[in-house]
C-alpha cells in the first residue's frame, strides 16, 4: 500500500530496455495464442526516428497482455513498463492506461492477482512526487482492486493520510466527493457500515450548496440516511441534520425526512404512528424494522433521562414508555447504558433507575426551558443552603460575643474586688511612682 516516496532502479538505456520488454510482450501474445504483428517490429522504425511517446503509446496499448504474464514474471514486468513511462514529459498520458490494465482481473494468478496488482500500484503511486495528483487516479485504482479483492484490512492504514493527499493534489470537490464514494463503496462492500457512513457524510460535504436539490444529491443524501438509520450503533443524527443536502430531502423525500426527524428528537410513540400512517414503507425501502425500533427504544429511554427533574425514573415509567414488560426493563437500562446514551444505577429494591449522566439528542427552546427549570431549582436549593449556612453563622457569632462578655465580666470583676493579692501592691508602687 502507499508509503513513504521512492525511486526505481533499473539498469539499461530506454531503447534497450523497451525492446526487451516489446519482445516480452510478444512472447506472452503467443502462449496466450494471439496472431498479429510483432511489437518489436512496430516500434523499431520509431526508435530510429527517437519517437519515443510514440513507441511508448504502442508498448502501454499492448500491454493489457501482462495480465496473463506467469506470477512470478508479473512484477517485474510492470515496473519495467513504469520506469519506461516515467521517462516521458506526458506521463499522464500513459499511466490511466496502466491503472486501467491492473484494475482489470489478472488471468495468470485468480487468487494472488489482487495481491500482485497492489504491489505495482503501490510502487507507482510511491515514486510519483507527493503533490502529483496523478497520485489520486492511481489510488482510484488502489480502491478498484481492493473492492474486488474484499481486502479492505489493507486500506484502511493508509486512510489517516487521506485528507493531506487531497490538500497536496489540490483536487476540487468533484474529485474528492468521488474519492470518498469510492472508499465508502469498499468500506460497505467489506461490511465496514461506520466507515462507509463516515466517507459518505465526507462526500455530502462536498456538495455545494446551489447543487443539494439536484439527483445526485438526493440520491447520495438518501443513501447516507438510510446507512445511519440502519447502523445498530449510530444515534446521533445531528452530522445528518447539519447538512444541506439532507435538509433538501424535506421537500424532495417528505417521507425519509419526517423519520429522520422522528429519530432525532421524537419517542417511540410517534415512530409507531409514522408506521401506521407510512404502512409496509419501511419495508419497501429495504430498512430493518426490527433495527429501528430497537434503536427507537433506546432513544426514548435517553430522553427520558435527560428530560427527568428528579433524576430519578421509576421502572414503571420506562416500561410503559418503551412499551416492554416491567421484568425486561433492567436489561433494556443496561444496553442503552452501554450505548453511552446515559449513566446510572439500578435499584431493584426501590424499582428505579436513578441518572448519573444523560444526554439531549436535541437542544432547542423545549430543552432551554428544562435547563431554566433545573438551574431555578438548583438556586432555590442553593439559596436554602445558603440561608441555613447563613443563619448558623450568626449564632456562631452571637455566642462568640456572648462568651467573651462573660469572660470580660468575669476578668473585670474579678480585679475591683481583690485588695491584697499580687495585683495590690504592684498598683500602689506604680502609683507611688
């Protein structure tokens, strides 16, 4: 896979080098049983006249061939006709044709052939210079064979690279939006669903916004819908809702857009009503029912909890919102716990579900007000305290005061009764003095 840039090196002067790979080439033409001139004999004349574009456009249009080239001859084959093109100005015009030929399934070796094609691809992306953009047809290739191959494993190394390849290449957002369809096409075909939404909401992105109504926009905004929708894991809608794309989708697809809403703010109960009034929809659009409406649960219970003053939720109350028996209710806490939607503590004892942490899947006016309410119950409860710590104070002090009163009483009163002590005679000989 791409790596740090490097440099082929191979001995013997371009003429040299493209007869022998010219006559190679018409060795495997025959042991495949194909008729026809010689290659060798074609570029000769061109050779003598120092044609060399024209030698090369002839050996890179013949060589769709090196696919049946035996296994082991087949890398060393490609990386001679790669060091002959690179020696061209227009080596652009040629290497489309390589990408093309080693995106294409390789006859000699069915098992290993993938393997073998992303070793030469590898190699020419590596020794093209870094801000090259050729670089980004290549790697268009390098997903191709991947697709094919079902290896995504070995992409997905390279991926943290991805967004500084595009800054270098400098490719507008029509390119990218297709580079990330592409990973998103390998990423689902491998059975990656996050990383396949991920690059999916990568390609809405790309989208400007003159273009959201459009159809490939429709039709890719659906598709990321119905990827997030579908994810088991994935409840937060709002990277879907904070696209423009999607938001089209409301005049667009009503349907789709009303229950992405219901998803992102909405309970239980009106995802039985968007059933009821949408019958066999769902279905038809090939989404799990019993998916969403798992999912459609734990999202009820998460607003619950966020929604709670006391931070405290009988089982009751969650077994009729998530419409499930009061002995599975444990089980349902447990899962949306795990989900990271809240933080809490079962108590079978007392039959409730008592919140650490919970989070809005929405925040508007409607949360805005819940938080007024919390933060004037927490004042009046501070205020309270603070009125009791207050009044505590003023005691301390007061008895305080009262002591030492009594310990000045004591103190002065003790002095003017005493006639003969020790205090005597020191006051008459200071007043002697």
């Amino acid at each position: 896979m791409p790596g740090p840039t490097n440099t082929l090196l191979i001995e013997g002067t371009f003429e040299e080098l493209v007869e022998e790979l010219a006559q190679y080439i018409d060795g495997v033409k025959k042991t495949q049983g194909e008729d026809g001139s010689s290659l060798q004999g074609e570029i000769a004349p061109l050779l003598e006249q120092g044609q060399k574009d024209e030698v090369l456009k002839k050996v890179v249009t013949a060589s769709t061939v090196l696919n049946a080239a035996p296994e082991k001859e087949f890398i060393a084959a490609y990386n001679l006709l790669v060091h002959l093109v690179r020696q061209s100005p227009n080596l652009d015009k040629f290497l489309p044709k390589i990408c093309q030929n080693l995106s294409a399934p390789i006859t000699s070796s069915p098992n290993n052939g993938p393997g073998l094609a992303l070793s030469v691809l590898t190699t020419i992306f590596n020794v093209l210079p870094p801000d090259n953009d050729t670089r980004y047809h290549v790697f268009l290739a390098i997903l191709r064979v991947v697709r094919r191959s079902s290896s995504f494993e070995t992409l997905r190394p390279q991926l943290k690279n991805l967004e500084s390849w595009l800054l270098q290449w400098d490719m507008d957002e029509e390119d990218q939006r297709k580079l990330y369809l592409g990973i998103a096409d390998v990423a689902e075909d491998a059975g990656e669903d996050e990383q396949s939404y991920l690059y999916l909401l990568r390609a809405l992105r790309t989208i400007p916004t003159e273009e959201v109504s459009n159809d490939e926009a429709r039709t890719l905004s659906v598709r990321a819908l119905k990827a997030g929708l579908s994810h088991p894991t994935h409840f937060d809608f709002q990277d879907l809702t904070a696209l423009d794309s999607i938001q089209a989708l409301s005049k667009s697809e009503p349907v789709f857009f009303q229950l992405l809403e219901i998803f992102n703010a909405e309970l239980l109960d009106d995802y039985n009503d968007f059933k009821d009034e949408h019958e066999g929809w769902v279905e038809e659009q090939g989404l799990d029912d019993s998916i969403l409406y798992r999912k459609m649960r734990s999202l009820t219970l998460a607003s619950l909890a966020a929604s709670t003053q006391s931070r405290s939720l009988p089982y009751q109350h969650i077994a009729k919102a998530l419409q499930i028996r009061p002995e599975d209710v444990e089980m349902w806490v447990i899962d949306v716990i795990r989900a990271g939607l809240v933080e809490g503590k079962l108590s079978q004892q007392n039959q409730t579900f008592l919140i650490h942490r919970s989070t809005y899947r929405v925040f508007g006016e409607k949360q805005w007000r819940e938080v007024q309410s919390r933060l004037d119950t927490w004042r009046a409860s501070l205020e309270g305290v603070l009125a009791v710590v207050r009044q505590e104070r003023e005691q301390v002090i007061r008895q305080k005061e009262r002591e030492l009163r009594s310990l000045d009483y004591k103190v002065n009163g003790s002095g003017a009764g005493s006639g003969g002590g020790r205090g005597g005679p020191r006051e008459i000989d200071m007043m002697a003095d």
